[in-house]
C-alpha cells in the first residue's frame, strides 16, 4: 500500500506543475529589432510589412507616396497609440508639444504625448 501512495505522490507531484504551465505559455511575438508586436498576435498592431518614414523626438513628420494604414508609436512605450487610412499626397504630423497628430493639418489624435520620448510614422500599403 506505501508503494502504492508513493506513486500517486510522485506522479501528482509531476503532473500538477505541468498542467499549471499551459496558461503560462508567452502569447506576444515582439520584435526587438523594429520595436513592434507583430500581425500575428494583435491585429491592432502594426504589420511587419510596415515601413518606416519618419522618427524623432519633438515633431515628426511625413508625407505619403500612396494610399495605405499609417501607424503612430511610440518607440519608449512600445506602442501604436494610433492608426488611420491616409491617400497617396497626405501630410502626417506627429506634435508631441501639441499633443496631437494631424493628417493634413486637421487633428486625428489628441491626448497625452510624452515630450521627450521618440515617435515613429510607420506606412503600410494595404
């Protein structure tokens, strides 16, 4: 009967960590070279066709060689805080001063932009 226990011992003591690790299984896929979770896992994000035009701090602007998603991030936060379709000629300014971003001047984001950390125009024609 000891024998007994000592296998149903032994083996709940291997299967329970292993049954509490199914859910501990990482569900992002960053990429550290381009600062930017990938299509795969959240569709929100950026593609990684995406290309950059444009990174700086203060004001970062771009203008658009066609039609296509652009995507605003922050690369210190390691966020896309947003994104928008634009047409080929549009003019997409990020204002960390203002906080604001614009598309041809008229306002499509407005909230709180850290000042000193580096904003990216990324471009993806879809």
């Amino acid at each position: 009967m000891t024998r007994i226990i000592k296998q149903i011992l032994l083996s709940a003591a291997v299967a329970v960590p292993s049954i509490s690790m199914l859910g501990c299984s990482a569900d992002v896929s960053f990429d550290p070279h381009r600062h930017a979770y990938t299509q795969q896992t959240y569709r929100d994000y950026m593609p990684e066709s995406a290309v950059l035009l444009d990174k700086g701090h203060g004001e970062v602007s771009a203008q658009t060689q066609r039609s296509g998603i652009i995507y605003l991030y922050d690369s210190d936060d390691r966020d896309v805080f947003w994104k928008g379709t634009v047409r080929e000629g549009d003019r997409v300014t990020i204002n960390p001063e203002e906080d604001r971003a614009a598309i041809n001047g008229d306002t499509v984001f407005r909230s709180n932009l850290v000042k000193d950390h580096e904003h990216r125009i990324y471009f993806d024609q879809r």
